[in-house]
C-alpha cells in the first residue's frame, strides 16, 4: 500500500481528482443560488438576476472547461503509463529472448508459464508452455547437488528427484539453490550436462508466485574438465612407471653385479658380503612392492577416537625427532584408523628427520587446534626446505627429492588423509618445512565410550 500511494502516478490522479470534485461542488452551489435568486427576485430585480446568472453560468462554463482540460491531462497521464509498461514488457521480453542461458518459469503448481528461445533449445522442447516440472526435466539422469554442512563434496543422485525438490522448497519456501549439475538427455537423444539454478519468483507484496530456473550448458566445460583429469592421470601414470622402472632397473644392476662378482670370488667372507648386499637389494625391492601396493591397494579402515599429542609423540620418538608440543592442547582427539594415521605421520617425521643440514637434529615444532569446523594440525621442520618448483609435485608417487628415496612416503600420507576425509597442504620457505593437516570435526574425550560402542 505504501508503494501505491508513493507512486507518482497515483498522487497526480489523486490531485485531479480532488480538483475535479472541489469544480463540481462549486458548480452545484453556483446553481442553487442562481435557483434562490430567480424564486426570490421581484420583477423590478429582473435585470439584476440577469446579471447574476450571466456571471454564475460564465463561472460554470470555466469549471467545466478545467475539467475538461485535466480530463485530458489525466488521460495522458495514463497513456504514458500504458507506454511506460508496454516499453518495459518488451524490454523484458527482449532480454530473456536474447539471453544466452536459458530461463524457465514455474507457477505455484509447477507449470511452464514462461521459456525463453534458450532453455528450448537447451532442453530440446519446442514449446515447453504448460508442462509441468516432472515433464521438462524428465530426461535428468542424475544430479550433482552443491555441498551442505552435511555432505562437504556434494550430494549425487539417480534420477531427477533432487532438482524437483529443489523447485518445490523455493515455490514453498523461497528457497535459492546455487550450483546444480545435471546429466541430462533431450527428447531427441542428444546428452547434455545442464548448470541449473532454482530461485523464488516473488510479487510486490511478497506473495509467491512461482520459481525461476536459470539453465547454463555446461557440457563443453566438463568435457574439457574430464580432459584434463585424464590427462593428468596419464602424466602421473607415466611419472609413477618411470619411477618404478628406475627403482627396479637400478637393484637389478646392483644386483646383477654383485652375483657376477660372487661367481669369481674365492673368499667366503667376501662371498658373503656380496651374498648381503645382493640380499639388501633384494629387500628394497620388495619394500617398493610393498610401498607401491599399500599406495595403490584399497584399504578398509577402522574408525575409533584416538589422542593426537600422544600418538605423535610416539611417531617422533621411533623417528628419533625432538617434538616440541608448546602449541598443541594436552587433549586432542580425532576419530581414524590408528595404523593408517602412525603410518601418516612417521612418514612426514622421517621426512623431515631426513631434511636436515649437516651437524643440526632433528627439531619439529607441532601446533594444534580443535573447533566446530574441524582439527587442525601443523608440523613444522628445520630441514632445508623444498624449492618452490617442486611443492606441487611431492605428493606425486616416485617423485623424489632424495638419491635413495622411493617417492612414496608422501604420496601414501597424501592418500591415507584423504581417506580420513582430511586435507594436506605444504609450504617452504628455505629455512624448513610445514605440513598442515586437516582433519573433519573434532570428538571430545566425552563422547569415546560413544562413538567406540557405535559399529562400523
């Protein structure tokens, strides 16, 4: 209401109207005191009342010509406000026409109203007026919905359930969903990945009136996206296999010629030493194999709160590393495998236990936090650090750094935090290394006899 009486088009109808009836009241009280004039007047006062009804009738015929005149004004005042909304209609009309994505509108019983060229195009229907929502989107195959507090990587379903649900919250509830994916087939068999946003369509005074659906084409995009994952996983691939063909070719030469020097020596005692060092390279290929195949081997794994401090302590005690715990609270506890985890974190140890300059020990310094949206764990070394070409690349399998590393003690803590639902970053800036780690919500030390009664 406050928006009508704002309008100035309804304050000027407003003012020609009150001008209009102040006329007409002057009008009708001009008349009867022309009437009470002519009753009362003798005939002596014929001239007079001639004179007065001249005046009266004169005044009249002004009145009426000012209504007539804003009776013109008012009548090109709502011409111009016809003109006004015709130009906006077709200026509308003219964008979702024009408009490269396409837009589909939806009343509040998820029917068609409105589909500009676009979104006909991209959902291959000619006229899409009247269908309901079930029927347009009835070729989704699946549904890549955006992440919520309760799923970090996004739902995905089968089927177009999702994206219906999603129409109907904002008819209901005004609702916006950002950032759905969807795989979809148009009714002439042509596949197509569809970026789909769903939004409230709401009136002047806040009413429902439908849902908009604004429909990108994403299918390019992803078929590049897909492109280049392939082609990283290849290159990868290929880094992996010449790693394991150097790790192999190089025991296989050690061992190759310490056999042909063990067929001409006499000596047993040299005998056995080249007997050991042929059994130690031995031994190291069977650890790469067995590296690579608790990389690359899927592993089920348990679930039970275990205490941070504690079980990084013992990590850096067999890694012989002097663990400075300053900046990390007596009590943290997260829930995971607790093989998986020491492994994780004695390999970063050793990492950095390796890492050291000549004449220094080993000295990590480990800060800890836990909050409402998950722990933090940060383990910084004294080491000579990583050069800056090579951060992006050490989580890599076989790339290393290092004349007898094996390149796949990162990449398993890569894989062994992943798994945990965690992240892993690193930064160097000469000087030494930080890993940080970060893990899912935090349990408190209250909720063990929980979450250790809970099955698997």
């Amino acid at each position: 209401m406050i928006q009508i009486l704002q309008n100035p088009f309804f304050i000027k109808l407003g003012l020609i109207l009150f001008m209009f009836m102040a006329g007409l009241a002057v009008v009708i009280i001009g008349l009867r005191f022309l009437r009470k004039l002519l009753v009362s007047n003798s005939e002596d006062d014929k001239p007079r009342v001639a004179l007065d009804s001249a005046f009266s009738l004169s005044a009249y015929e002004g009145v009426i010509r000012k209504m007539k005149e804003q009776e013109k004004e008012l009548e090109r005042l709502r011409r111009a406000e016809r003109d006004q909304a015709n130009a906006s209609a077709s200026m509308s009309e003219a964008v979702l026409s024009n408009l490269g994505s396409g837009v589909v509108l939806f009343n509040n019983a998820n029917l068609v109203r409105q589909a500009n060229p676009s979104a006909k195009t991209l959902l291959g229907y000619a006229s899409a007026f009247g269908l309901h929502s079930r029927d347009i989107f009835r070729g989704v195959s699946k549904v890549r919905m955006p992440a919520s507090p309760t799923s970090a990587k996004g739902d995905e379903s089968d089927g177009a359930g999702q994206l219906l649900k999603a129409i109907d919250a904002a008819i209901r509830q005004g609702t916006q969903v950002r950032r759905i994916e969807a795989d979809y087939r148009t009714p002439a068999g042509e596949a197509r990945v569809l970026g789909i946003t769903i939004s409230p369509v709401r009136g002047a005074q806040g009413e429902a009136l439908g849902a908009a659906a604004l429909i990108s084409d994403l299918t390019e995009i992803t078929q590049l996206s897909q492109q280049m994952r392939l082609r990283e996983s290849m290159a990868a691939l290929g880094e992996m296999s010449a790693g394991i063909a150097h790790e192999f070719k190089s025991s296989l030469a050690t061992i190759s010629g310490y056999a042909q020097m063990l067929q001409k020596e006499s000596d047993p005692k040299t005998s056995n030493q080249f007997a050991g060092k042929i059994a130690g390279e031995t031994a190291s290929l069977a650890r790469i194999v067995n590296d690579f195949l608790n990389f690359a081997r899927p592993q089920g794994l348990a679930r039970e709160p275990l205490d941070l401090r504690k079980m990084l302590e013992d990590c850096a005690e067999e890694a012989q590393v002097q663990l400075d715990t300053e900046k990390c609270p007596a009590e943290i506890i997260v829930l995971g495998d607790p093989t998986a985890l020491r492994q994780a974190f004695s390999n970063l140890l050793r990492n950095s236990a390796e890492a050291l300059r000549p004449g220094e020990s080993a000295k990590v310094t480990l800060a800890a936090s836990a909050t409402a949206a998950g722990t933090t764990v940060a383990l910084t070394d004294n080491g000579t650090g990583i050069a800056q070409e090579q951060l992006s690349r050490i989580f890599i399998p076989f790339f290393t750094t290092k004349p007898e590393g094996t390149g796949l003690g990162l990449a398993l803590v890569h894989r062994i935090i992943s798994e945990h639902g965690g992240t892993i970053n690193v930064s160097s800036n000469g000087t030494g290394t930080t890993f940080t780690l970060a893990f899912p919500p935090s349990i408190s030390a209250g909720n063990r006899a929980n979450i250790a009664a809970q099955p698997e």
